[in-house]
C-alpha cells in the first residue's frame, strides 16, 4: 500500500524531477483518494466509480 501511494513521487524526488511541494501533494492527494475509497467501502458503498 505504501509504494502505491509514495512510490512514484519518492522515485521522481529523489531522481531531482519534482520539488518537495509538488511531491507532497501528489503523496497527499493519493492519500486522500484511498481514504475516501476507505471511507466509501465501510459505509457500504463500494468502490469509486463502480457501477450502481
């Protein structure tokens, strides 16, 4: 779960292809999108985009 979320940006950071800035908020806006995803499937839901 962790190099799903911080993987890509980690790897692109360290390479020197994004400012902190811009790594954190990809980091955070991919936390945010699993928490909603979470959020959604214990209030029975499901998953984000599924069909109804």
């Amino acid at each position: 779960m962790g190099r799903t979320i911080f993987g890509s940006a980690a790897r692109a950071w360290l390479r020197g292809e994004m400012t902190d800035e811009q790594a954190v908020a990809q980091m955070a806006e991919r936390f945010r999108t699993l928490a909603q995803v979470w959020d959604q499937a214990r209030a029975g839901q499901g998953a984000v985009g599924a069909a109804a």
